[in-house]
C-alpha cells in the first residue's frame, strides 16, 4: 500500500479525493448550479471515506472557473465537440485537465494514470482508451518537457 509522502501528500487520499471529484463534476455537468452548492453535496461523504477534502474541493473550484478554457485547451484533442464527449469521460477529461494546466506540482504521468483508472471505473467499456488518447496528446502540447524527458528514459 502506497504511504505519505515525503511532501505530505497522501497518494490514496488524492486518489480518493479524484474520484469523488468526478462523482461531483458528473452531478454539476447534469445539474449545473453553484460550485459551493456541489461541494457541500459532496463534501459530507468525501470526509468519511477519508480523503484529501482540500484537494477535492481544488479540483471543484478549479475545474469550474476555468471550464470554458479547459474545453477550449481539449477541442484540438478530440473527434468532437466537448459536449459530445460521454459525460463520464467528459468528467474525466476536465479534471485531467484542470490537472494538467493548473497543477504543475502534480507529474503529468499521475494525472494521466488516475484518470485512466477512473474512466476504467467508471466509463463506458472502452472510454479509458479515449481518455488515455486524448490526454496523451494534450500531455505532449501542455507538459512538452516532462513528457520529452519521461520518454527518453
């Protein structure tokens, strides 16, 4: 089992923490409304199952304020509009994302991993290769130097 980090930083709490975010992103796509309304939704449930509730509360807040810029950074990505994406792996993609533009402390390879794994949990049969085709190639644009390097090894 992983353990805390040397930074702090739990690796299941964030893990966790990702996939109640989708859970929450998925009811504000279907829904909309407030961010602090989905968060206390959420909120009550991500502290029992002990996870990161600060970083899943980032992931919301985030992912909600930059949304129209986050579509716009997936678009030249994917085989069709955002809004056609399933809403599952849409959920997926937008966290990723957020990840991936706002959280340069997380390495794009975690990011890449959890939602692979989230998909694959929670998407459609084959909507992990999607997100994993996708992610991919926005990982080699947004994160071009750590993808470079990471290759090479």
């Amino acid at each position: 089992m992983k353990t805390r980090r040397s930074d702090g930083i739990d690796p299941v709490l964030r893990s966790r923490a990702r996939k109640r975010a989708l859970q929450a992103v998925y009811a504000w796509q279907m829904n909309g409304g407030p961010v602090e309304r989905v968060i206390e939704e959420f909120a009550h449930e991500q502290a029992r199952e002990q996870a990161d509730l600060g970083y899943f509360e980032d992931l919301l807040r985030g992912l909600i304020a930059h949304v129209e810029d986050i579509d716009a950074a997936l678009l030249p990505f994917l085989d069709r509009p955002v809004d056609q994406v399933d809403p599952v792996e849409r959920g997926v993609l937008r966290l990723a994302a957020y990840e991936l533009k706002y959280r340069p402390d997380v390495p794009y390879r975690v990011v890449l991993n959890e939602a692979v794994e989230t998909a694959k949990r929670f998407g459609a049969d084959h909507g992990h290769t999607y997100v994993n085709g996708v992610l991919d190639r926005a990982c080699s644009e947004w994160r071009a130097a750590e993808s470079a390097a990471s290759r090479r090894r």
